[in-house]
C-alpha cells in the first residue's frame, strides 16, 4: 500500500512538472526569414483526369458511369482560400 502511495505521488508530480515546462519553459523558435522562387503559370490550362476504367457490363447498363464525377471547383481554378 506504501508502495502505491509513492507511485502515485511521483506520478502527480511528474505531471504538474509536465505542465509547469509547457507552461514556463522556453519552446518557441527563433524566426528566420526563408525565401522560395514559385512560378506561377496562371494561363496553363490544366490537365482533365480521365475517368476510371469500368467493367464493360456496368458501363453498358449505367449510361454516366462514363461520366466524370463533378468536381468541386478545383479544376476551375479555385482553393479554400478563395
């Protein structure tokens, strides 16, 4: 029983000092300056997936498994910071 009492002392106290390091001690970084070339070719047009090949009996039943799915706007040029 006196055993268990250490344990579970030493664990409370490995925690608060597991807070007390999140909290106080020195994590940040230094910022430093990084630059990267990006080329940017905004009139390219952009390369149309082509669609999964099907087994022949599902796409002679189904007429739009051919299809391609819809997109969600990113073929036409938009990103979630639009």
């Amino acid at each position: 029983m006196r055993l268990l009492k250490v344990v579970v002392v030493l664990v409370i106290l490995i925690l608060a000092g597991l807070a007390g390091y999140a909290y106080f001690g020195d994590m940040t970084s230094d910022p430093n300056e990084m630059r990267m070339p990006v080329e940017l070719d905004l009139g390219a047009d952009s390369p149309t997936p082509q669609p999964a090949a099907t087994t022949g009996a599902a796409s002679a039943e189904d007429g739009d498994a051919a299809q391609p799915a819809a997109t969600d706007g990113a073929e036409a040029g938009q990103n979630d910071l639009d």
